[in-house]
C-alpha cells in the first residue's frame, strides 16, 4: 500500500506543479485535490478554496487530530532558469513552483490520510485540511473553516523541516507607533518636538527585556524597523511615526505583550493584527516523543506558518528543507515525498493506535 500511496503522491504534486496557484487564486489546484479525493470514494467539504475530509469511521465522541498543509504559492522567483509550472524530475529531484513548499508535504499528508481512512477502531478521528492563502496569512485560508472542522485535539501542519519537529513557532505582532508633539519654527523656541519625544520610547523597544524567556527561542525579540517624521528643515515636527517588529516566544500571548508595551511606552500603539500566535506542543506529547523515537530532532522555528492560526498544540514537520521556499528553481527531492509519507505514518501509529 505504501508504495502505491508513494506513487500516487509523486503524480498528484506534479499536477499542482503544473497548475499556477497564487495565494487568492488556488480554485484550480482545489478542484483537483477534490477530485483526487472523490475518486477515492472520500467525502469532501469545501469552502472557498480550501477542503477537509474525515476518516472513514468517524467517531463523534473521540478526539479529533488535524493534518493540515497548504496548496498555494509564492510568485516565481524573478532568478528561475526553467519553467516552473513544468514538473520534471531530474538526478532524484522534482523542479517546480511549489514542489517543496508545501507541495511535498501536502501530498503527503494527503497520503498519510488515506493511509489511515479505512482503519476502524483508532483511538483519533482525523481531520485532513488543505487550505489556501497561507503565503499572505490571508482570511480566507485554513482561519475561515477552522469554525466548521469542530473540536481538534492537536495538529500536525505540513511545512518543509527536513522531517524534524519544529514544536514551538515564534508569533507575530508588527506595531504602527505615533507620537503627538506640536509644530513650530525651528529658529524660534516653539512647538513640542515628536521625534525628540518618540527618543524615549524607540529607546525603551531597544532595551526593555521580557521577564519569561522561552526554553525554545530565548527572550523575546523588538526591532525598530521604520521611522518617519518632518515635513521640511525648519518646522518642528508635530508627529513621529514609527514601526516595531515583536517576535512573540510562547512564553507569552500576544495580548499580553501589548499590554505589557502599551504600559511601559507612551506612544499610541496599534497592532496590525494578533492573528498571528506564537504556538507551541509539549517536548512530552505522545506525537513528539514518537518523531524523537524515530530519529527526528526538535526546534523552534524563526519561521510563521498557518500554525500561528491554531489554539490546539500542533507540531510543523513536513518533508523537503525551509531553504528552498521561494528560491529559484525550487524543487524537493522524490526520496523525501517517500520517506515524508513514511515518517508520518510511523509517527502517527502508536498515538493513534493505527495497524
């Protein structure tokens, strides 16, 4: 069955290679995983375009667990050499936009679901979900149906790790600043500075250290990215905008931290969003004491994946390697679709109790 599922998976990414998917305009590749699927006698739900199925034997008072990756793409780089919608495989490797990200880890997730859809009497229901717009940290990707997939245990989420077990992603929060001063002439003692007043509190992101560190990632990290202010060389400005970039451990909500800047700066603070969470899985949960029992390191990743989205433990691990995403003749290697399958497979049994 493997070497079949293996096959299947190869066949099924050259497809989505083959077919343009931006993030917002991933219809195209939606409508063939539906079809993969309905082909295999498997019910689907699909909204917008993303799509989720349960095992066969679906059992609404078990737990539920969620395999979930992504079938949208980035824009090809401006340094490709060859096509990238023409999947072809070459000394071992699969070329094409989206073959590793997340191409092989969707396909196979896809067959680690098939693997187990007829299997009766495990101790998980499963929910596989194929989303889209998880290159823009869109709307309308896995955030807009997680209302409709019901109560999840705990995630698996497809991103290319070399098979190693990113349990902790770092969160999110970019903050638009602005100090308030009072214009004037600069030749005569007027107005209330915004740029000497925003001093303080650029100096206090510069400085300021969070009480909790993360075991994974350390302290918490605030760079000041952006300022603006001024209009001409001799008015006093009287604002000062600036931008800051929180890297959120899981040591922290991003809620928390807000509150914790807000009463620390007194600059106006607006976050563009506190969608994106840090997350994190237990270094003991059953999942990831059976990838270490296999071989697999853990890490906690620099990188936001559609994990920031989920309030459920959930690890990232997928096959293929972060350092291609988004490069130029983007590829993943045959052997790690196979082997992907396989680990998640091995992984999956003795929590599931799968045969």
């Amino acid at each position: 069955m493997i070497e079949i599922l293996q096959k299947d998976s190869l066949e099924l990414l050259k497809e989505l290679i083959s077919i343009p998917s931006f993030s917002k305009e991933e219809d195209q590749t939606a409508a063939v995983i539906v079809r993969f699927l309905e082909e295999r006698n498997i019910p689907v739900h699909r909204k917008l375009n993303n799509i989720w199925a349960y095992n066969k034997h679906f059992d609404a008072s078990k737990p539920t667990l969620l395999l979930n990756s992504h079938h949208d793409t980035v824009k090809p780089n401006s340094g490709y050499s060859r096509d990238p919608y023409e999947p072809k495989v070459e000394d071992g490797k699969l070329y094409g936009l989206g073959s590793n990200d997340a191409g092989g880890c969707l396909v196979s997730l896809i067959a680690t679901f098939l693997y187990f859809y007829e299997q009766e009497e495990l101790s998980y229901n499963i929910c596989l979900a194929t989303t889209a717009e998880e290159e823009i940290s869109g709307n309308n990707g896995l955030e807009c149906i997680l209302p409709e997939l019901g109560e999840l245990e705990f995630g698996i989420v497809g991103e290319p790790t070399l098979m190693n077990l990113a349990i902790a992603e770092r969160g999110l929060l970019v903050l638009d600043c602005t100090v308030t001063g009072k214009a004037g002439h600069a030749a005569r003692e007027e107005g209330d500075n915004a740029i000497y007043k925003a001093l303080k509190d650029i100096e206090w992101f510069r400085n300021y250290r969070f009480a909790k560190v993360s075991e994974v990632f350390g302290p918490l990290k605030m760079s000041v990215t952006i300022i603006n202010s001024g209009s001409q060389h001799n008015v006093v400005p009287a604002t000062c905008t600036f931008t800051v970039d929180v890297r959120v451990t899981d040591s922290y909500t991003n809620e928390e931290v807000l509150k914790i800047i807000r009463t620390n700066v007194d600059c106006e603070v607006k976050p563009r969003s506190v969608r994106l969470k840090p997350s994190s899985i237990d270094k003991e949960h059953p999942l990831v004491q059976a990838g270490i029992a296999l071989g697999r390191t853990t890490y906690g990743s620099p990188t936001t994946s559609d994990q920031a989205l989920l309030s459920i433990p959930s690890v990232k691990v997928g096959p293929g390697d972060s350092a291609r995403s988004h490069m130029a003749d983007e590829y993943v290697y045959v052997n790690e679709i196979a082997e992907g399958i396989q680990l998640y497979i091995d992984m999956l049994k003795p929590v599931i109790n799968g045969k």
